[in-house]
C-alpha cells in the first residue's frame, strides 16, 4: 500500500472496488481544491495575466467568430446544404484562428500595443473579416466579387500591419 499525494491510502494491487472508491475520493478533493482557487479572485485575474488593450479586443473578436461559425457549421449541417462552407471556413480561420493568434502575441508581448500601428491594425483586421466572409457569400451566390476581393485586400493589409508590428517589436527587444 502506498499513500497518495493527498495522503490517503492507495492499493497498488488490491481490492479493484477499494481502489476505486480511494480514486474517486481523490478525484473528488481535486475537484473540491480547484473549486476553492477558481472561486478566488486570484484564479483569472493574476497579476499580469488579465488581457487588456488591443489583445482584449482581438480575444473577444475571436470568440465572437468562433461562436458564430459554429452557429453557422451546425445550421449548414442540419440542412443539409454545404454551400457556404468556403465563407464558412474564412470566418473560422480569420475570425478565430488568426485573430486569436494576434491576441495572444500582443498579450505576451504588451509593448507591442504601444503606437498607432496596433490600432490601424485592429481597425484593418475587423474591416478585413467583416468585409471578406459576406463577399465569398456574394461570389458563390454570383452576386459579385467586389466585396470578397475589397475583404482579401484588406485582409492582406492586416497581415502586412501584423508584421510591421512584430519587426518593430524584434528591433525594440534586440
């Protein structure tokens, strides 16, 4: 018998029913102690830790995205109708993957938000993603090209703003 990191008893071979309730009972107070750190203000608001700026407002513009192509991805399959799976999948790579990709970098390098570059590029990459998903909508409905191909400039742009703000962040750090 050995004891466990929470100092209860535990059978390496035994009892298989024993060892059961021994590691549900251990599993139960490291649900107990996460619940008590969680419920701690200190949990999600260490210091440091909290996103601020330019990173909050891609995070939220991520999860948004996210949200709605899931929305979207349940509906097309629930109808049956796959048609718009392109802008579909725009909207879950820029609005989700890309723009959580831009969150996280400006929140692990904070000084990255400093300027007006990170602004334009906040401004540009909504444009972009906003524009981009409607107008593949408006092409594979034959409704027009304009708007898909005004989102995939801007989209580039934000990109091109994107490294301009990793190369100044390189230089300032060197």
């Amino acid at each position: 018998m050995r004891a466990s990191p929470s100092g209860t008893p535990r059978h390496i071979f035994g009892d298989e029913e024993e060892s059961i309730v021994i590691l549900s009972r251990e599993v139960e107070l490291a649900i107990q102690s996460l619940k008590m750190e969680v419920k701690s203000d200190n949990f999600f608001h260490k210091e440091g830790t909290r996103m601020k700026g330019i990173s909050a407002y891609f995070m939220v513009l991520a999860v948004l995205s996210v949200t709605i192509g899931m929305t979207w991805g349940i509906q097309m399959s629930a109808s049956h109708n796959h048609i718009l799976s392109p802008a579909h999948a725009h909207l879950n790579l820029i609005g989700w993957v890309t723009m959580s990709i831009f969150a996280f970098y400006y929140h692990l390098v904070p000084g990255a938000q400093d300027g007006i570059l990170p602004k334009l590029h906040l401004t540009v990459a909504v444009l972009g993603l906003i524009t981009i998903v409607p107008g593949i909508v408006m092409a594979i409905r034959e409704s027009g090209e304009t708007l898909a191909k005004a989102g995939s400039m801007l989209t580039l742009l934000s990109m091109l703003l994107f490294l301009a703000v990793v190369l100044k962040s390189v230089r300032a750090r060197a």
